[in-house]
C-alpha cells in the first residue's frame, strides 16, 4: 500500500488546458492522459491524496472516481463545490489534513502556505492550486498534475528530487 499526492486535475475543463499550457489537443485527450498517469502509478490498494480541483462538472465526479485507482481523500480547492465533494467515491473530505508518513510531518492543503504547523521541525507543506507557477519554499512542494508529469506523485518521489 504506497500513498500518493495529486491536484488540479480539473477533468473536463477545457479552460485548463489553454490557461496552463497543458499538451492536449481536446478535453477527452487530456482526461484520458490523466486517468491513465493516475492508474500507471497508483494500485487498488494504495492511497490517494486529491487536494483540490478535481473536475469542471460535479455530475461527472462519481463516473471518474469509479475509473481511478485507490482510496482517494478530497481536501477541497476553489474549484469543488458541494456536490463534487458530496459524490461516491471520496473515503474522506475535508480542507486541511496533517499526517504523518514515512517519518514525515505533512500539512496538506489546496493553498500553498507562507508558514504551516510544523515547519521549524521540519514538517512539509504539500499544496496545489499554483499549477507550477510558484517558486517553492523549503519543505514545501506543489503535487498539482501541472508540476508533476500529470500523475500522482509519491512522498519519496517529492523528497528524492528536493
């Protein structure tokens, strides 16, 4: 059971991909690439952390979730209304979670963090929302698919290329 970090998916938005650049043709490609990504990493028993900005339309959120791999845990980005947090599919939501893994202190948010619990101990901050846009802070990485090769991305793989 391996644990995974991911965000701004924005599935089926096609804002998304002319906003950030992303290298897709049409929505339906750029949603099959990230269905794929996902499921190339993460297995039926491992652990997904989504934080934030799952899919343009709520209606499509249950349909999605059912093709994705792992337990998945929603902590909600700007983009989430009630009924996308509301779908079958989510273990958990919430807007803010602390855990601690592999030895870790983590503090996990949609928002990137000027300072967070933690963080003189060594804690890290893990975030979406910037689209790879911000500069990182110590600690502090960006899990959004944007940044991350438009896959889920472990804790190891974080800390290995800091």
């Amino acid at each position: 059971m391996a644990l995974f970090f991911t965000a701004d998916t924005h599935f089926g938005d096609h804002r998304t991909i002319n906003i950030h650049r992303r290298p897709f043709a049409t929505v339906a490609e750029m949603d099959e690439a990230l269905i794929d990504g996902w499921n190339a990493v993460v297995g039926p028993a491992d652990t997904v952390w989504h934080l934030g900005d799952v899919a343009r339309r709520p209606a499509d959120v249950p349909g999605l979730l059912a093709r994705l791999n792992g337990v998945k845990h929603l902590l909600r980005g700007n983009n989430d209304p009630p009924a996308t947090c509301e779908a079958a599919g989510w273990s958990s939501v919430g807007d803010y979670a602390e855990l601690e893994a592999e030895g870790q202190s983590l503090v996990l948010c949609h928002y990137p963090f000027r300072s967070w619990n933690g963080q003189h101990r060594r804690a890290i901050n893990l975030h979406g929302h910037s689209h790879g846009k911000l500069k990182p802070m110590l600690r502090q990485f960006d899990v959004g698919v944007d940044a991350r090769g438009f896959r889920p991305v472990s804790l190891t793989q974080l800390l290995s290329a800091d």
